[in-house]
C-alpha cells in the first residue's frame, strides 16, 4: 500500500471514457504488456474466430431468455420490412429466429468484426470509443434509437462464457513457449473484465449522465407530459360531449314527457 492513495475523480469515471479506461486497467493490473500478448495469439485466435463465433451462437441457442432478443432490431443492422427474416418479430406468437437467418448471420459478421478487431487494433482512444459504443448498443440508453436492449444478466454470463472458452482454447495451445501462453492467457482473462465494464456502466444505477443525455431524458419526460396533457384534454372533450348529448337527450325526453302530460 502506497502512503497517498491515488486521487481518482470519480463523476470523470462516467463522462471520460479514456480516464475510466486507465483506472480499471491499472487497477486490475491490464497493461501494454497484455495488449501485446493479445496482438500476439492473432495468428492462432484469427484462425478459431469462425469456431468462437459459432459455439456462442449455439450457447445463445440454448435458452429462450437469450435467443429471444435475436427478434429485436439492432444498430446498424439493414432493415428490409418486405422480408420476413430482416424485420423485426416482437410478438411471442411469432416463430423463433432460426439459426440460419439472415438476422443471425449479420449478428455472426458483428461478432466476427469485434473479435478480429480484439486481435488487431492499437488501444486507442478509437478503439476504446469502439468497446464502449459495442456495451451501448445492447442497453436501452438516451441516444439511443435501436429497440434491443439485454439485461445485464445475460451479458454477464456471455462474458463468462467467452472468457473460459478463449483461455481454455488458449491454455492447451503449443504454438507458444509456456510464460508465453501463461501471459496470453492472463492478458485475455483481464481484457473481458474491462470490457465486462464497458457494458456495466450503462447498467449500473450510480451512472452519471452526460449532459446531452440529460438534455435527451428531459426532452423525453417532457414528450410524455406532453403526451398525457394530449390525453387529458382528449378525454375531456370527449366527457364534454357525452355530457352535452345527455343533456340534450334528458332535454327531449322531459319535453316530450311534458307535452304528454
């Protein structure tokens, strides 16, 4: 333990996304070491990409809470509402995606894109902008316009999933010598817990809002307001004409009981 702790400012942890990078990195020990271990595996990770991406879908497969959210549009996705594999099937009666659908092989490119960029990219502030953009996209967040949105739950667990799976690949890989593949395997351990992060950070309640997110949630309550205004004042009208046709009924009724008197 150091005699001055390291003054980290916390409310910069929700709206830096560089500053947060460097704190979790540095607390849990994931350094340019690790990232160059990570850029190392490429030739072997690059070429078990195809069987990762299939074995997480088949994992997906597996459970009707994970697969269902495969019924949802998605960011970036091409949206062709004539055909039946591309649009979006949000109604239980609705049959389940297949495995072979188009919708499943684009989300297949997406996860094919993000493993080969893991092996592949410096770690900049563009590639840290691309791991917080990929947890943004699965949350139902201001700014956001796309209708998916999984519980962290099952996020959770697919990095667990992951996780194991890469390592225990990687762990019985004799590409390397053995403080080679140990430091690999460690350096991907670390990486999933920062990217875990990147995803719980839309999650987790003690989040602080940027401001243009502010400003998106402020413009949505006052669209709701809004919309119930819109709605009290419609069923006012319509009271208002249920109460002048009664009244004109009751009216004609009295008169014409009147004039049979």
């Amino acid at each position: 333990m150091t005699s001055t702790p390291k003054h980290i400012e916390r409310d910069r942890l929700f709206t830096d996304i560089q500053y947060r990078f460097d704190y979790v990195s540095q607390f849990i020990g994931f350094t340019e070491t690790d990232q160059e271990y990570i850029r190392k595996s490429a030739p072997v990770v690059g070429g078990l990409v195809p069987t990762i991406v299939d074995a997480v879908y088949d994992k997906l497969a597996n459970y009707d809470v994970t697969w269902g959210h495969f019924s949802q549009d998605q960011d970036g996705m091409p949206q062709d509402r004539e055909s039946p594999a591309m649009c979006s099937r949000n109604s239980s009666d609705e049959p389940p995606v297949e495995m072979n659908s188009e919708v499943i092989k684009f989300r297949k490119v997406m996860l094919t894109k993000y493993l080969k960029k893991l092996v592949t990219s410096e770690w900049n502030l563009s590639y840290l902008k691309y791991l917080d953009w990929v947890g943004h996209i699965h949350t139902t967040t201001p700014l956001k316009k796309s209708n998916i949105n999984v519980d962290y739950i099952h996020c959770n667990a697919l990095f667990g999933y992951l996780s194991g799976a890469i390592t225990g690949i990687l762990s019985k890989c004799d590409e390397w010598d053995e403080d080679t593949r140990d430091g690999i395997v460690n350096a991907y351990v670390k990486f999933f817990w920062v990217q875990n992060d990147m995803f719980s950070k839309y999650y987790v309640k003690d989040r602080v809002l940027t401001e243009k997110e502010k400003a998106a949630v402020a413009e949505a309550k006052r669209e709701n307001e809004d919309n119930v205004r819109r709605e009290l004042r419609t069923e006012s009208l319509l009271n208002a004409v249920v109460g002048m046709v009664a009244g004109v009924v009751i009216g004609m009724y009295g008169f014409k009981h009147i004039g049979c008197g």
